[in-house]
C-alpha cells in the first residue's frame, strides 16, 4: 500500500487527504491508510502546509486565482483552514514584499499598492488581453473581463480596479 501510495506521489505533490482518499478508493482499509500516511507524514513525504504553499504559488504562476478560489481549492484538497489562512496571508505579505511593479498612481496624486489578488488578476487579464481587445464595445469588453475574473474567484471590488486599469492602458 506504500508503495501505491509512493505511485500517487510520483506525479505530483499531493495533500494527506488527497493520498488517503485514493488509497481509500483503492480498497485499502482505513486503518492501513492511517498508518500508511502516518509513515508519510514521518517521512516528510506529505505536507500539507507545503503543498498548500506549492499549489498557491503554481496558481499565480500559471492559472492566477483569486484569494476566494484558492481557499475553495484547498479546501477541496483537504487542507486544514488555519492552513490555509497562513499560506494565504503569506501571498499576501509575499506581493506586499514586492509592489513596486503593481503601483497605482492616481489623478490626485496619491498611491495605491496593489495585493495579491490585484496582481493575479491583473496576470490574468493580460493573458487574455487579445481576446478582449476584438471585443469593439468598451461595454461589452468590460463585462467581458468582469465574468473572467469573477468566474477565476476575484472579489468585485479586485476586478473592477484591474479592469480600470488594464482598460486605461
């Protein structure tokens, strides 16, 4: 059953609860998978604080995210929540480490630094940015961008300031 379990593994990192309910799935009695992640866990082959820091990370780099779509892909994962409120606040301290790229500079002067999600969100609208340059009606490029980030799990205050400025440049 470990090495089953090892198999799992290969591909990718995976959560404990990800290993237990295939290895549940796979007819092995529940006690054996216990002792089985258990041994893993010892190992340090399973992690739940390090996959939860892996997934968000692999997030922003290729499939940004926002904050409320991490936490429900944790969750999915079976990642503990005050797990999951530490790697997230992590992102955050992370993109506040480096703002000097994602600065708003507004008409009156004043300066707005912008989060995680702000960045991700904007990632993500640059990616999809010639799709909705074909979009001729401002309006209707607007909304368009508003349902990608909305669909992608951004909170509508987040989407409508990276909108506004993706749009004005």
């Amino acid at each position: 059953m470990l090495e089953a379990a090892l198999r799992f593994l290969e591909a990718r990192q995976r959560s404990a609860d990800e290993v237990r309910r295939r290895l549940l799935l796979q007819g092995y009695r529940l006690t054996m998978v216990d002792g089985a992640i258990a041994r893993l866990l010892e190992l340090g082959m399973l992690d739940d604080a390090t996959f939860a820091k892996a997934w968000v990370e692999s997030r922003d780099r290729a499939r940004p995210r926002g904050e409320r779509a991490l936490r429900q892909e944790l969750r999915a994962k079976g990642i503990e929540r005050s797990i999951i409120d530490q790697v997230i606040s992590e992102r955050e301290l992370d993109a506040e480490d480096g703002l000097d790229p994602d600065r708003d500079e507004h008409s009156d002067g004043a300066v707005t630094l912008a989060g995680a999600d702000d960045a991700a969100a904007r990632r993500l609208l640059g990616r999809h940015a010639r799709a909705l340059e074909r979009v001729a009606d401002v309006r209707a490029r607007r909304q368009r961008a508003y349902a990608l980030l909305a669909r992608n799990g951004f909170d509508s205050e987040t989407a409508t300031s990276a909108i506004a400025a993706v749009l004005a440049e």
